[in-house]
C-alpha cells in the first residue's frame, strides 16, 4: 500500500503519471507549510526507499511500475520552494514527468543503484531539474 500509494501504482495506464497527478491535487488541497512540505518530503523518501527495496524483493523485479512512491517523493521535491499556485503546479508536475521519462544525467545512472535507493533517486533528480526550470520561469518572469 504504501509503495503503491494507496493503489495508485496499480492504474492500467501510466501509474508513474497517475502517482504524480494524486501528489498534485494533495499540493493543492493541503495547505503544507514549509516545514511541513520538508518534513513530508523527508518521511516520504525513507518510507519509500523501504517500501521500493521490499516490493522489489517480493516481486523479483527492478523498479516494478507497481512503485509510484518515488514520483510521490520527486513531485514534492519539485515546488519544495515555490508558493502552489496553479501554474506553478501544473508546470512542475509535467516538467517533472518530462525529467522522469526522460531521465536526463545523472538520474538514468541513478538507477543503478540497488534496492528502493535506486528507484528514489532519479525522481528527486528529476524533481530537482523541475524545480530549478519552474523557479527560473518564475525569475525571469515567465510564470506568476
């Protein structure tokens, strides 16, 4: 349940994205504080990692689609600083699912690595790419 994220890994379609979007609306419905959002973000990547290492087992298969938790963890990373707004929201979730599916240097290596680690690590990477693009269009104007 807790890698699944309540069953959402078990969407017929695309449960990476359908793990991504139950984040969003929870951003959105849960006025997180700051601190809150960083200490959330941080039970969800140790829970996580857990989790990931014990469905790999149980499965016998690396990063099974069943594991949405990790996109939990990334899309949280992804607004960490940013005021959720709308806009901001929405770009982050399909800047982060770009940088996931893509998976650009270093988060495909990432993977490598064994156990639920490696099936968090590349989405707080592409997390962190996200956030860093949705800050920057905040800087130069882009987004509100």
């Amino acid at each position: 349940m807790i890698a699944s994220v309540g069953g959402a890994g078990y969407s017929p379609v695309a449960p990476g994205t359908v793990g991504s979007f139950v984040t969003l609306v929870a951003l959105w419905l849960i006025p997180f504080s700051r601190p809150a959002l960083v200490i959330t973000l941080a039970v969800v990547t140790l829970l996580g990692i857990w989790a990931a290492s014990r469905v790999e087992r149980a499965l016998g298969v690396k990063d099974p689609g069943v594991i949405v938790i990790d996109e939990v963890a990334g899309m949280l990373l992804s607004v960490l600083l940013l005021p959720r707004t709308i806009p901001v929201l929405v770009s982050a979730f399909l800047l982060f699912r770009l940088f996931d599916i893509w998976k650009p240097f270093p988060a495909g290596e990432s993977q490598r690595l064994s156990g639920g680690l490696g099936v968090m690590v590349d989405d707080l990477i592409a997390g962190v790419y996200a956030l860093v693009l949705v800050m920057g269009a905040r800087l130069v104007g882009v987004l509100p």
